[in-house]
C-alpha cells in the first residue's frame, strides 16, 4: 500500500461529483484502513461554478480541460454525463491512471468496448459506479445466495420506478437526449438493476424488451423553447440467465408515486429474498421450512461493512453506499489489486441494454453478444 496520499482529480461537480465528494470526506473517519486521499483537482467548463463547487467541496485547485489533468493525478473520476465517459476515461487509461467512471459505462456499445479495451490494456483498477452492490443488504443477500439458502435459482425480478418526469411541463435535460444519454430510463435506471441480477444470479442470455416514450418534446429550462424527447421514458424485458433462471426487468421515470423505488426478487428451490432501496437497510427473507417471510434489518457489526459505523439497529442511507465503494475502489488502487465493478462489468451490463434496445426495434428474442 502507498505510503504517500493519492491525488484525485475529479471530472464534474453536481449530483455525482457531491455524492463522492462526500464519501471522500467520509473515508477517514469512519475507515481508519482507508488509504490516505487528497482531493487535490475538480474539472469542469464553468471556471466561476468550479471555484464555488471547489471550496464547497474541499479540492484544493480547479481545471477546465480534463486533458491538463488526466496524467497528473493518481486516481482519476469520471463523473460526467454519459457522452463524456469515454474520451476522457480512455485517455487516462492509456496515461495508466486508475479510472472510476459513472455508469453506465457509455452511451453506445461502440464507445463501451473501446473503454473496456483501454481498461484491460493499462492494467490498473478501472471501476464503474454501481454503488447499489455495496449496499449492506445486498452484500448480505450475495452471500445467502452463494451459501445456498435459496437454493436452485427460478425467478429474478428487478425494478426501477422514480417519477420525476411525470409531469409534461417537466424541463429538457441531457438526459432527454440520445446523443448525450444514449437511452432514457433504460440506461439510467435499468443498468443499475442489470448489474443487481449479474451480481446476485449470473450473466443474462436473452433478452425480449420493449421501450416506451410516453412525452415527445419539452420545454426548455428557460421556457424559451421545446426540445425532441428522444430517448425512453420506460423499458420492459423478459429475460433468461446462463444458468437458467428466469426474470423481467422494468423501470420508468413516470411511476407515479415512486420516487426511487428500486425493488429486487428473488425466488429459489428453497427459500425466496425481496429488497428495496427505499428500505435500503431491511431484507425480506423467506427460509425453507417457513409459512412467511421474515423482515431482517442488517445492522449487526458482523453484517457487510456495518462495524464501521453505528450500533445495532442505527441505520444507514443512500449516501453510505457510496462510502463503501470509494473505500473498496481506491483500497485497490492504493494495494494493486482488482476492483468491481469493472469496466468489463460496465461493458457486460451494455451488452444487455444494447439488446434490449435490438429487441424493442425488431420486435423479436435477442441473443445477448
């Protein structure tokens, strides 16, 4: 392990760039065996918002080219919107910088395996942010499964429901736009729930999806203009796994009532698991033998990551998953070692939307590549 801090420069600074920012800060109080960090450069293309976003946010300096940052720091954060990811991720790859990048991985496939060719290439830890893995539950939940306590594998069933466009007055945003986003709910929600049922059952075989865009057009955030919607409001998919298991995926953005309802099921031979994010602390378990599911809350000091922070039964949010994963991603940088998610996970996981998408244009099964 280094003995020195490692300098992180950081591309973006809203939602995202706020969420690590303050697991960064987080690290070494709540993980003394964290490796020693310094949020040393924050880039983005509005030099008086870095400024602002640089002292809120504790860097100590600001740039507006990623290209003057890339081989100069020791860690490097890809934070920005999806038509960013790849450039400036590959080009710290090839200066052998460790990249953390947003997911999912890219817009397209193309701009996928090029990221994931540049991973593999350089040979250092390359992450993708899938922070919903380092969820208590759900590692506790990765570990039932693997001790066989549900048995052989039937169904998996993953969700993501939020309703933040319900309204069609709702303002145009780049993630409305498939050229910048590259899909709507699909890749913005369901690439969270796709890599949930690689983590938890296995890779995914076929697919059978459908996409809907529910608004065409909207206005602008100044009311100025309407702007295409041109990517989904919603996706569906049956899918079959390798090994046999059988699921349906869902999300959209217009569930009404659903503000981030991000629910996982799963059914076995011998007992079943239900999760959802907005009880992100509880996992509903079925075990063989019994008439009904128990609610267990993972705060024990021996459930995943938990000593770290409260006593039992003191719970923990949204914002704690993105502690465990910045503590498990630069652990990895700082020792050598690997990291997942990877970017082979990022490119996995845009296999499966790329066919969702074939599936929804042709009307017919797809064979995942």
């Amino acid at each position: 392990m280094t003995d020195t801090p490692l300098d992180i420069g950081v591309l973006g600074y809203r939602f995202m760039g706020k969420a690590h920012a303050n697991a960064f800060a987080r690290l070494p109080m709540f993980f003394e065996d964290a490796p020693e960090i310094n949020r040393d450069v924050i880039v983005g293309r509005d030099a008086d918002a870095l400024s602002d976003a640089a002292d809120r946010l504790g860097f100590a300096r600001t740039a507006t080219d990623w290209r003057d940052v890339v081989d100069e720091v020791d860690v490097f954060y890809n934070l920005g919107p999806n038509h960013v990811h790849a450039e400036p991720s590959i080009a710290a790859l090839e200066a052998g910088t460790p990249t953390f990048c947003e997911k999912p991985l890219a817009p397209g496939l193309d701009d996928a395996e090029a990221m994931a060719g540049a991973a593999s290439a350089a040979d250092v830890p390359a992450g993708v942010a899938f922070n919903y893995r380092f969820v208590p539950a759900i590692q506790y939940a990765k570990r039932l499964i693997e001790a066989g306590e549900l048995g052989e594998l039937h169904h998996f069933r993953g969700r993501y429901l939020q309703d933040w466009l319900v309204d069609p007055e709702a303002p145009w945003s780049w993630r409305n736009d498939a050229e910048m986003a590259g899909s709507g709910a699909l890749g913005d929600l369901g690439a969270h729930t796709i890599d949930l049922a690689r983590f938890l059952v296995g890779d995914i075989a076929e697919v059978s999806g459908q996409l809907r865009t529910f608004v065409d057009e909207r206005p602008t955030e100044d009311g100025s203009e309407s702007r295409e919607v041109t990517v989904d409001d919603a996706y569906s998919a049956g899918v079959d796994f390798e090994n046999g298991t059988m699921g349906t995926l869902e999300a959209s953005r217009f569930a009404n009532g659903h503000k981030n309802d991000h629910t996982i099921e799963i059914e076995g031979s011998k007992g079943s698991l239900r999760f959802s994010l907005e009880r992100l602390n509880e996992l509903e378990l079925l075990r063989e033998g019994s008439r009904g599911y128990e609610t267990i809350l993972v705060t024990d000091p021996d459930d995943p990551y938990v000593d770290h922070w409260w006593p039992p039964g003191h719970v923990i949010g949204w914002e704690h998953t993105f502690v465990h994963e910045n503590y498990e991603f630069i652990s990895a940088v700082a020792d050598g070692g690997g990291y997942e998610p990877s970017f082979a996970d990022g490119l996995a996981v845009q296999r499966v939307l790329a066919a969702i998408e074939r599936s929804d244009e042709r009307g017919e099964r797809i064979r995942v590549d």
